[in-house]
C-alpha cells in the first residue's frame, strides 16, 4: 500500500457524510442499532472509510448485544492505535486508525475467546467490503481468510 496522505479538511468535509465526518474527525459516536454494520452477517473486510486501510474482518466479528459491530480482533493490528478516553466522566481505550487518525470506536475487555476484547466500532468510521469484491477493490490477499473458515 503506498504511503497515505491525510487529506486536507476541506476535501473530507466534501468526501465523507456528515456522519462519517462526525465520528471520524470529530470523535462522534452514531446511535447502537441504528448503523450500517450492527447487524451484518455477509462475509468481508472493513475497511477505514478515510484511509482505505484494512481494519476488522467478519471472521471475528460477532453480536455483543450493543448496537454497534463488534470484533475480537483487528484484521491487521498495525492498522490501528489506542489511547486512553477520559471524555464524558469515563476511562475508556479509544481505537484509531493508524494513517488517518480517525476514530473508530473503543475497545473493552468483556469480549469473548480467544481474546476477550470487545473492539466495539462505529460502522460511519468503515466501509464494508464483501468477499466477493475482494480481489476488484485490491484485497485479494485476504480471500484465503475465507477459503480457511470454510474447511
């Protein structure tokens, strides 16, 4: 992947939605079971709806009851940061994306095996790439993810 550059505000104010914008660049969170992803079963890859970097895969998602898609691990962990999240009178550890800084959720240590993290994302911050359109959109290498979970 070639080395991404951050565009500049003006171009994702007129690039992103209002709510990807919001939750991306503003640190928002959208309502639980009122997004795109809470809820989706088809095989895939999310990607950051900013930088195009790989983040989650279905394989670990699952339904935690919350309202927003969950995973117990990210796709590719160096594609990702966190830092502490003091903001509305709690501790919590946010997640980022690791070229575009942008916000992608929180993580919680209440999830399931293997890990027993919860990274619970918010589906404005990602876009959804199913296994069928791996190999057009460039993600060819994770096909294999697939094949594997099929055997």
């Amino acid at each position: 992947m070639a080395k991404f550059i951050k565009p500049s505000d003006v171009a994702l104010r007129s690039r992103l939605t209002p709510a990807q914008y919001q939750v991306t660049q503003q640190n928002g969170t959208e309502p639980p079971f009122e997004n795109a992803y809470w809820d989706n079963d088809q095989p895939g890859i999310y990607v950051d709806v900013v930088s195009n970097e790989p983040l989650f895969s279905t394989l670990d998602q699952f339904d935690s009851d919350c309202g927003w898609p969950s995973f117990t691990q990210a796709l590719e962990p160096e594609n990702i940061e966190t830092r502490s999240d003091r903001a509305h009178g709690m501790q919590r550890t946010e997640v980022r994306s690791m070229n575009a800084d942008s916000h992608l959720g929180h993580v919680f240590e209440d999830g399931p095996a293997p890990t027993g993290l919860r990274y619970c994302m918010n589906s404005a911050a990602m876009r959804f790439i199913p296994v069928t359109e791996l190999e057009e959109e460039g993600f060819g290498q994770y096909l294999a993810l697939f094949r594997e979970s099929d055997q």
